[in-house]
C-alpha cells in the first residue's frame, strides 16, 4: 500500500479537507449506486490478494449473506508477508531475515483464521493459499511457466512455504495459480464472485483482479452446458488521491455512520456501481474482525478504521467482461505505465 504523506497537521484544515472529501466520494459524480440484491441461499466466493483484504472489502457482506441462508468461501492468495516496515516495528528490529519474514506471513495467516472465526462462528470456508506477498502480479506477467516459478526477494522461497497452507509446496507460477482458482470456482459454483478492481494502486490487488477474470472465464467456459451468471463484483482498497478518506491520518477516525463509495475518478467502464447497507450491529462485527489483524493495527490502524462504513460498495461487471484477458492487462499496464511492477518495500496490506 502506498501510504499519503498527511499533510494536514492542524486540526481545522484537516476538518475542512475532510469534511471536502467526504463529500466528493459520497454522492458518485459518475452514477448513482444500486442497492445489491442478495437472495436466499446465495454462494458467496471472496477473492483477496493479503491477509485483512477479505474483511475490509466484504465483512459486512459476508454477514448478510449468510444471514439469508447463504455460504460464504475466502480464499487468501498471499500470506502478506513482505511488508518490511511492519516487521520491523513488529519484531523491534531493522535487519530482517527470510525467517522473519516467514514468521510475519504466519502470523497474518493466524489473523484471518481469527477474522473468519468471528464472522462465521466456525461456517466460513476459508482457504489460505500462502504465495509470497507481491508474486501475483509478476507470475502473471513474468512467471507464467512452473518451471520458471517466482522468488520472493524475502522469503527467498519459490514455492509455499506455509505449514498450514493449502497450497504448501506449490511452485509460485502463474499457471498454477489460475488452476487453483479454476478448481475453487468450480467446486464452490459461487453466485458472487468478489475479487480486486484491476485498475488498483497495487501490483497484487491489480493482478489478483486480472487472474479472477480468467478463473472466471475458464469455469464459465469448462461448464458452458449450465445456467449460472454470478454477480461479479470488484472492489477497491488502494487508490488515489487520499482515497478513501481518513486512510492517511495519523489517528483513526470514526467513519461508521457515513456511507463511503467508490472513488469518482476511478473509471465506470460501462460497469455498474451497487452497494450493500450494513446494520449498526454488522458494522460492529467488522470492526471487531478488524481488531483482530494486530500486526495491520499495529502499523496502520488509521487505513483499516476508513473501511469501516455504513455500507460496502463494488463495480458490478458481467460474465462478458471476462473475455479478453490480454486486453485488460494492456489497458492496465496503459493507465499505469508509470506504476512500480515490484512495489515490496513500501507499505501495503
């Protein structure tokens, strides 16, 4: 994650800034978002590139679907484990060492456990995969083959290293991965499908996004004899331009009772915006499935407190936006031809 740098010391030009920007991203200059319809029995599948993304990007949603009778499946790509500032707050030490990495990445781990325990009681099917905290991005583009599989410049691991992981032994390669996910689309047959915006501020939130685009198509290809049309919904954790407010705050702030939406310069793409509204008890629940990521909390407690709102929002694609994989790359590689590819030594989730 790329931190902003606050610039606003004094509390009455950071009221005023804040109270701008609440206002520009609450009413969307682009459209106005529909309300999600959730049914009963709906099959919920989160895709999320580091341990917390599952909880900021759909913990509200994950409560409502299950409260109609519905399931709810998480799968972790990564185990976050090069966010080398946090490590070295956590662990009170500068030099680190591919072990301390390795202890960092189970700890995250061990945190969506913890966050899944909350939000299901024990009914949520979560899948911790364990690939190296900024692979996704470079296996797509670099390291496709399982014979040329990517090495973390941290961990100094080429597979996953994880005990407990479901994926322990993989080779980081792309293929595999979008295997993997072929085989968890098809299993789960999920009827949302939750997964990172591709034009994301981060190497891994932006390739997961592309990879769920081909997991989709690959199932919805594979089983073209059935009748499913999942919902498709994209989400957004990194952005620009002090998005979303209060993320670069030196304290956290107290958002729960505003609505917050996609950014208005993030582009519509003939997409469509749709939102789900969250209970005041639902918003405590994700508050405290937030708590529970101590080593985020510990280095960022301001960015995750900004997602706790009164609603959760998400651009709605349709199954066609699946096709045409090499033209999503190319049009995220044109907006971002600027963007650091290996962004591991900065903060992020």
């Amino acid at each position: 994650m790329t931190r902003v740098l606050c610039l606003f010391r004094k509390p009455l030009l950071w009221a005023v800034w804040l109270s701008l920007t609440l206002y520009t991203t609450s009413v969307s200059a682009q459209q106005v978002p529909q309300t999600l319809t959730i049914s009963r029995g709906e099959r919920l599948l989160i895709l999320a590139p580091h341990p917390d993304d599952e909880t900021l990007s759909a913990a509200g949603l994950q409560q409502i679907v299950q409260a109609q009778g519905g399931s709810v499946r998480s799968v972790v790509v990564t185990a976050g484990d090069a966010y080398v500032e946090a490590i070295q707050r956590y662990l009170h030490k500068s030099r680190l060492s591919p072990a301390d990495f390795l202890q960092y990445g189970e700890k995250r781990l061990q945190e969506s456990r913890d966050a899944a325990q909350l939000l299901g009681k024990g009914f949520i099917h979560l899948d911790l995969l364990g690939f190296s905290d900024g692979s996704i991005y470079t296996m797509l583009v670099k390291h496709w083959q399982r014979s040329n599989p990517d090495r973390s410049d941290f961990t100094g691991r080429n597979h996953v290293p994880y005990q407990e992981a479901e994926d322990r032994g993989m080779a980081q390669d792309g293929e595999d991965l979008r295997r993997e996910l072929l085989a968890i689309f098809s299993e789960t047959r999920p009827t949302i499908i939750v997964f990172p915006d591709v034009m994301e501020n981060d190497s891994d939130h932006a390739g997961l996004g592309m990879f769920a685009l081909l997991a989709v198509h690959d199932w919805l290809e594979t089983y073209a004899g059935h009748s499913a049309q999942p919902k498709l919904l994209a989400y957004v954790i990194h952005w620009q331009n002090g998005w979303p407010p209060g993320s670069s705050a030196d304290t956290a702030f107290d958002f729960s009772d505003q609505p917050l939406y996609l950014p208005d310069d993030l582009p519509l793409r003939n997409h469509t915006r749709s939102c789900v509204y969250l209970s005041p008890a639902q918003i405590a629940v994700k508050r405290q499935a937030l708590a529970l990521y101590t080593t985020q909390q510990q280095a960022m407690a301001p960015f995750l407190a900004a997602f706790v709102h009164s609603n959760e929002c998400y651009s709605q694609l349709k199954a066609a936006d699946s096709h045409g994989i090499e033209n999503v790359v190319k049009q995220w590689q044109h907006v971002r031809k600027t963007f650091d590819l290996h962004p591991l030594t900065r903060r992020k989730i």
